[in-house]
C-alpha cells in the first residue's frame, strides 16, 4: 500500500486538484462502487444510475480546481450524484422527489458495477482536465554560461583581429 492510498478522501481530492492524476485514481477506486450501488438503489433504473454516475464524476473532474474542503469529501459526491439523478430522472419523466438523501459514509448494500464503457470515459477525463506537464527549464546558470562564452568569444575574436591586422 502506498502512502497516497493511507490518505484520506480529502487530502487526496486536494491533491488531485493540484494536479496529481494518481491520487483521483485512488479515490475513484474508493468511491466508483459504492456510489453506483447508491445511485442504482435510489434510482430503482439502471439506465438512469448509469447517467447520474457519469455524471456525477464529470462534475467533480470539471470542478476540481474549485473543490474546497468545507465537508467530507463523501458527502460531497453524494450529493453531486444525487443532483445528476435528479436531472436525469427529470429528463426520463419520472419523479424526483423520492430520492433518498445521501448517504454519510460510501454505500455498502447491494451489489453492482459501474458499465465498463463508462469508467473508461471518466478516467479519460479526469486525465484530461489536468494541465499538461510543465516542460524542464533549463537553469539561468546554464543560460548566464552560454552568454559569457558567446561574448568571451567575441573578445577573443576582436582582440585576435587587432593584433593579426597588418600595419
């Protein structure tokens, strides 16, 4: 076990945020199965728990650079999914007043995964919406080198010049 995986949701989310890929896979792996046992439960469809979950994901990735830690993280994508089934069960025509309020710790009842197809386009976007690495600059040391050779060079060329001129 890696020392990211002893982390909690929180300080992973954080560190997503800044832009470290492996601590969203961390806490995707966590949460991935519980939410979309909750959301299949809440729903009673799995057409709709499927888009709610993707959904829900989305919105955490999209909105991970305003992500503040101001309750638990569990809370917080709960409540995302119970957003995103809402509008989904509102879409399909169906009720949305039913929906059971999240839950406080991840959801452990029932059974389930999330499609396959949809994993895929969540990690994708969660790699996605990182910004790219940064490039290695090299030193201002290296630079102020290659600036006192060019012009070591260019005295020793002019001083050569002056005293291998003919009288």
């Amino acid at each position: 076990m890696s020392v990211a995986e002893e982390l909690g949701d929180i300080p992973l989310m954080l560190r997503y945020r800044s832009g470290d890929l492996a601590a969203f896979d961390i806490l995707y792996r966590r949460h991935r199965a519980p939410l979309w046992r909750w959301l299949h439960a809440a729903t009673g469809d799995a057409a709709v728990a499927a888009g709610a979950w993707e959904a829900a994901w989305l919105r955490l990735v999209r909105a991970r650079v305003d992500y503040r830690p101001v309750r638990p993280f569990t809370t917080h994508i709960y409540e995302l999914a119970r957003d995103c089934a809402g509008e989904a069960l509102r879409r399909a025509g169906l009720p949305a007043d039913a929906l059971p309020p999240p839950p406080d710790a991840p959801w452990a009842e029932g059974t389930g995964e999330p499609p396959a197809a949809l994993e895929q386009q969540v990690r994708a976007a969660a790699a996605a919406a990182l910004p790219p690495r940064p490039r290695r600059r090299r030193p201002v040391s290296w630079w102020l080198r290659v600036i006192a050779l060019v012009v070591g060079l260019v005295v020793v060329a002019l001083l050569l010049q002056s005293v291998v001129r003919p009288a």
